[in-house]
C-alpha cells in the first residue's frame, strides 16, 4: 500500500510546492495581444465570417447562462456594428493564441518557437472559433494576465476555473472576484445552472454529461496527479466538466509551448483527431474528441508550466 500511495504523495508534494509560490506579473504578452488585435483587426474584418454565436448570443445580449459580468465585459464590443465587433473578436482570438504560445516556449530559438504558434493557429479549433464568433480569444488574454485577468478568464469558469488550483495567488484572487460577484448580483450561479440541461442536449457535446460518467471519473482519477501546472489541471477538469464541446479546446492550445520537438507535433496531431472526431468524421467514436485534453495532461508531466517556470529554465 506504501509503494502504490507514492506517486500520490509526489504529486501532492509538488502541487503544493507550486501552488506556494508566486508567478510572476507578465503584462506585456497580454497588452501586446490588444495591440496587434487591433492592428490586424481590418485584415480580419475582410474575411468571410459567420458568427453564429458571437450574433445570436453575444450581440443580442442573449448570455443568461454566463456569469453577470460578462455583459460588462463585452459592452464595448456589442455597441459597435455586429460585424465589427466579431471581426476584433476573431482577430484577438488568432493574435492572443500566438503571442502566448511564443512566450510559453521562450526558452528556446526564434523559428521553433514561429513555428509551435503556427502549429496551434493551424488547428481545428481556432477554425471552430472563427466560424463560430467566440470569445475565448479574450478569455486567454485573461490567462496571459494572471492574476488580475481572472475575471476575463472566469467567463466561462467550467472551464478555466481549473487554473486557479495551481496557485494560491490564483485561488484568491478567483474567490475574491466570485465573492464580490455575489454580493453585487446575488446568487447567480443558480442562473446559471439552470442553462445546463439545454447546454448539453446539443448534438455534438463531448463532456461527460453526453459521453458518459466514465470519462468524469477518469478526470477525477488523473486530477490529484496534475501538480501544480494549469494546463494539466485544466485538461483533467475538462473532463469533470458536464458540458464541454470540441471548440473550448482552444484554451488548451498554448500547451503547445510547454513540449518540444515530437511531442509537440504528436500534440497537434491529437488536436487535429479531438476536432475531427467530434463531427466531421462522422462515424467516429465520440470519445476521441477528448484525446487532445488526454494527450496535453500526458505530455505536460514535468514540463514547465508558466512565465515564472521557463525564465527559471532559461537562467540555468
């Protein structure tokens, strides 16, 4: 029983390592993501662009299964004409994903680290997103700018309130924005919840809720051996999420920054099966599409997690 319960204890023993210590403040990756939106923001605006969800939920305000201030969040961006709007959206979703990528994998050359961004722009979720008119583009600049961006970052916390687990700093400043949530709009999360049926009766939904308890016990089983690095934690929270689709696998595309040479390639190609297999592929088991959440979570053991963890790297 001793020798079975190490690897637990290792594993606890480093996440409480990291989750003690304090990232550091990287402002620039996600200030320059705002910049270069903007300046690639009329390139985009010339594309051919659906926006499904960025129109119907979005701009009609039609978001009550969103935390309360997610309407604040994107006001600016609704006041402007539909299509302007998801035009930024789209540019941030596409600038956002390569700078942090880049900065993840600043430990190594200038072309490998080209090319990990342009691995993660060339995947089916970033076309999901595109096509669909998401805004998980500005949910990861809130990433970029821990801990202060955790309110951006918390839009959709099913998914990205995972991260907060992997520092103290992080948790605090996520139960300090849920609580000031609360005493100003009252106990919205029962809203919230209650979206969650219609949520997942959606025909390509892949979260346990739709696949089967299986795959949330799975993440149960791989979430106390994540340590202490976000992308691991959130890729097993993945799937303890009920409701989840293919396209939300785009906030786990920077982990492409963490690996090197094979394994990266061999993660973009999971990346590739996990979007495929959740339509297009049509007769293909469903469960492939959480391949991509598997294969990061495997991949990411040992890897450097953040900004603090490849600076440390690069001085040694």
């Amino acid at each position: 029983m001793k020798m079975s319960l190490a690897p637990l204890a290792v594993s606890i023993k480093r996440a409480w390592s990291g989750w003690l210590q304090a990232e550091s403040f990287e402002w620039r990756p996600a200030v320059g993501s705002l910049i270069g939106a903007m300046i690639l923001w009329p390139l985009v605006h010339r594309l051919p662009m659906i926006g499904w969800d960025w129109y119907y939920w979005f701009f009609s305000n039609r978001i009550d299964f969103y935390p309360p201030w997610t309407e604040i969040l994107l006001a600016p961006f609704v006041w402007l004409p539909w299509r302007t709007g998801l035009s930024f959206m789209n540019s941030l979703l596409l600038v956002s994903l390569a700078i942090f990528v880049y900065r993840i994998a600043d430990t190594e050359a200038v072309p490998p680290r080209l090319l990990a961004s342009a691995l993660a722009l060339l995947t089916p979720q970033v076309f999901m997103n595109l096509y669909l008119g998401s805004i998980e583009g500005l949910m990861l600049v809130g990433m970029m700018f821990f801990p202060a961006g955790v309110i951006l970052a918390l839009i959709k916390p099913n998914l990205t309130g995972w991260l907060l687990l992997a520092r103290r700093q992080w948790m605090l400043w996520g139960a300090g924005v849920g609580l000031l949530s609360l005493v100003i709009w009252g106990w919205w999360p029962a809203e919230t919840l209650s979206w969650m049926e219609p949520l997942t009766d959606k025909s390509l939904a892949i979260g346990w809720y739709n696949l089967g308890w299986p795959i949330a016990l799975l993440g149960a089983l791989l979430l106390p051996f994540s340590g202490a690095h976000p992308f691991r934690l959130m890729a097993a929270g993945f799937l303890l999420t009920p409701y989840l689709m293919s396209n939300h696998a785009y906030l786990l595309l920077p982990a492409l920054g963490c690996v090197r040479g094979w394994m990266r390639v061999a993660l973009w190609v999971t990346a590739w099966v996990s979007g495929l297999a959740a339509g297009a592929l049509g007769s293909a088991p469903a469960s492939l599409a959480i391949i991509f959440p598997l294969a990061v979570w495997l991949f990411l053991a040992g890897k450097p997690s953040w900004f603090l963890a490849a600076k440390e790297e690069r001085r040694q």
